[in-house]
C-alpha cells in the first residue's frame, strides 16, 4: 500500500506540506497574477522534458479546458482526471502500464497521505509558493534552448533559491523551468487544436482495479 501511495505522491510531481496562503515580500510580484490561468486556451496538448530526481523524463499533456487532463509519462504512468470548474474536488485515474493496475484516487485521498496538489498544480506545471516568496521580472539563464511559443522570464525566490521560469501567456504554462542552475522543464512541441473527446477514455480493460479511497477511508 505504501508502495502505491508513494507513486501517486510522484503522479502530480509535486509534494509539498500544505499551508495558508504563502506571504509575498514587499515590492514582490503576485504569484497568482503573473502565472493566471485566466483566459487559458480551451484545448491545449504539450510535450515536456523533465527532471526528476536526477533522471530526464518525458511527459505528454492533454487538456480540455477546465475539466478534463491526460497525462503520460514516460509511457509508463498515464494519468486522467475530472475536475468541475470552480470546485476544488477532482478525480484521478493513474495506469500503471507495467504492472497493469488501474488506481483510482480524488484529490482529498491524496491530501491524506501527503500529495497536497490542487487543480491549478495539477495542470499548469507549477505549484503555489508553500512559503514566503518574492516574484520579480528576470532575464533568461546562459545558453537556454528554443521554445515553441514566446516566454517571458521571471525569478521566484524562496527558501533561499532562487528557480528561474519563462512564462507563455498564450497558453499559461511554463515553457522552460531552471532550478539550482539546471534546466529542469522545457516544453518541446504544442498544440491548441480542439482534441478528440477518446483522447481522455480511460481504458484500462484487463487491468487489475485498486480503489484507492476505499483503502484511506478505513485507515
């Protein structure tokens, strides 16, 4: 079970302990300003390298509008979720594709065993700052590769480092993420074309199915 929740956690790419609003310094930026989901495109699929724990990963993104997300990782984990704009709930589907389990999971199982993501994180690249922070413009870091679509850069400084993000407006995601001097997220190809309603059809036939809240309500 242990095993299990540990995958989840790593589904979202981003565990963090929960807390209030995180305090901005003064003169800084507003986090929830600069990267607004507002007017976000209604259909939007992108491919991304990432870091993760020193190893390169590669990550397909669908999205239909404020509702519907797929993502594939590595061609291993494939996530869906459901979501219904201006609720905080989702619900999440994960396929293990090697080891042929379907999980699924809402967004409140996942706070209980520490994967405190919320709809905007789950979906945009970044998560909320967890402590205080200063947002502030920023130039881009030496050497940086091309990128789809126009970005604009911006330094997020929090417990003493310092990650560098180029922001597409457009399509309100980050195209490339640089963290500890490295790049750790660059966004390889986009599409904003209207995507096919079978793109987010779990099919998980054959698979072995694990409810997961089932298994955290009894705890």
């Amino acid at each position: 079970m242990l095993a299990r929740f540990g995958l989840l956690a790593a589904l979202t790419l981003l565990a963090a302990a929960p807390s209030d609003a995180a305090a901005r310094a003064p003169g800084s930026l507003d986090f929830d300003t600069v990267f607004s989901a507002k007017g976000e495109p209604p259909f939007l699929q992108y491919g991304v390298m990432f870091v993760s724990h020193g190893a390169v990963h590669r990550m397909g993104v669908w999205r239909d509008h404020d509702r519907l997300l797929k993502r594939d990782t590595d061609g291993a984990i494939t996530t869906f979720a459901v979501h219904t704009p201006g609720d905080p709930a989702y619900q999440m589907v994960a396929l293990d594709r090697h080891r042929r389990i379907s999980t699924k999971i809402s967004r409140e199982s996942l706070y209980r065993i520490g994967s405190f993501t919320d709809w905007y994180d789950l979906t945009h690249g970044l998560r909320h700052p967890k402590t205080a922070y200063t947002l502030t413009t920023g130039t881009a870091p030496a050497a940086m590769p091309r990128v789809p679509a126009p970005c604009a850069w911006y330094d997020l400084a929090q417990a003493g480092r310092v990650t560098h993000i180029c922001w597409d407006a457009t399509a309100k995601v980050p195209e490339l993420i640089v963290s500890g001097g490295h790049l750790v997220w660059r966004v390889v190809s986009m599409d904003r074309k209207p995507i096919a309603a079978s793109v987010f059809v779990v099919d998980d036939q054959g698979y072995v199915h694990d409810n997961a809240d089932h298994d955290i309500e009894a705890d």
